[in-house]
C-alpha cells in the first residue's frame, strides 16, 4: 500500500501531472525539472551510477555481496525515484523558477538548500531510525550531495542512480545494525520486480506528461 500510494501515485503520478501543468503553462520547462533526451538521459546515468557505486564502496560498506546490494538497491529505487520527483524535479525546479522570475539573487543554490530541506524533513514521517531528528539533519546534508547532482546534470535518471546508491548504504547499514543483512542473501523477486516496474512508470510519465 505504501509502495502504490506513497510512491506511484503521489509520487511519480501526482507529481508527473503537476509539472506537466507547470510546463504548460510555462512556469518551468521539462529540461529544467530533468527530463531530457535520451542520449542525455544515458550519459547521466552511466556517470552517476559509476560515482554513486564509488561513492559506496569508498565508505567502508556493510557489505559487498552481490545478492544482497542488488536486493538493497532494488528496495530503495521504488523510493528514491519518488524522493527525486518530489523534492527535486517539482520542489526544487518550482522554487528556482518563482525566484528567478522575482529577481531573487542565487536561485538555484535556494532551490538547492529548500529541496535538501524537504528531503530531510519528510523522514519524520519514516521507520527508525530514519525519523529522528539526528538523522532527518543528517539526511537533508546528504540532499544537499544530490541536489550538487540534479542541479549541474538537469537530468533525473541519473539524480535517481546518485542518490540511490546514499540511500542504499543507509538502509544496508540499518539491516546489519539489526542482524537483519542475512535476510537478503536469496533474490527478493517482489522488490525486483517493483523497482523495475517503478522504472517503467516513470518513464510512461515522462512521456506522456512531462515530455522536452
């Protein structure tokens, strides 16, 4: 349920729909919020995953299992595409336009602070020990990492990899704190099978609504 309405409908739907307005109406563009071309889209992706798996490993990870990072990676990308469309393609693009257009010095670095914000502010509503006000200051430091990322590519799909890769370790780390790493040493075919259908629904929104 939280998978269907947190995730899909709110945050890739509801989202999707909203800048398919805004662009419409020429409050912001789709390249702004990070839809770009297909060719742009490859490149993002192929840069940002190689530095968000860098980034990983350099960090002296709970694990390296195959197996299990691809389980954790599979259960956080249903996430962190939603996170992505919220706080960074709606939030952060709406804020750099409105304050560009009021003449308002440094936009985009605002832009970046206020979806770094929101990202960190929303955990209050997540598990332990996501929602603590230690962590939900930590997490919204992390943002300002993927807001660096999303501002200078402008592409989504690779903002997505990025920050999958920090929420990954956060959630791997919590599993190993738990004794609960074990548990994803066997292919989890139901978060599989849900990342991968994320991805497809975000792409059905890019092209139906939020198109460059």
């Amino acid at each position: 349920m939280y998978t269907v309405v947190a995730n899909w409908v709110v945050g890739l739907g509801v989202s999707g729909w909203v800048l398919s307005l805004l662009s419409g109406v020429g409050v912001i563009t789709a390249e702004k919020a990070g839809f770009q071309t297909a060719t742009h889209a490859l490149i993002a992706v192929l840069v940002d995953t190689g530095l968000g798996l860098a980034g990983y490993l350099i960090q002296k990870p709970p694990t390296r299992h195959p197996t299990i990072v691809l389980n954790g990676f599979a259960q956080v990308l249903t996430v962190s595409l939603a996170e992505v469309m919220v706080c960074w393609a709606v939030v952060g693009t709406v804020t750099e336009a409105v304050l560009q257009a009021r003449g308002f010095p440094y936009p985009t670095v605002v832009a970046a602070l206020v979806a770094s914000v929101v990202f960190g502010i929303y955990h209050i509503a997540h598990s332990p020990p996501f929602n603590s006000i230690k962590m939900i200051v930590l997490l919204a430091g992390i943002g300002l990492v993927t807001s660096l990322f999303f501002f200078v590519s402008r592409d989504i799909y690779g903002t997505v990899m990025f920050h999958n890769f920090l929420g990954m370790f956060g959630v791997l780390r919590a599993l190993h704190t738990s004794g609960k790493l074990q548990l994803y040493e066997r292919f989890k075919v139901l978060l599989i099978s849900m990342a991968l259908l994320s991805i497809v629904l975000s792409i059905v929104v890019h092209v139906l609504w939020v198109r460059p």
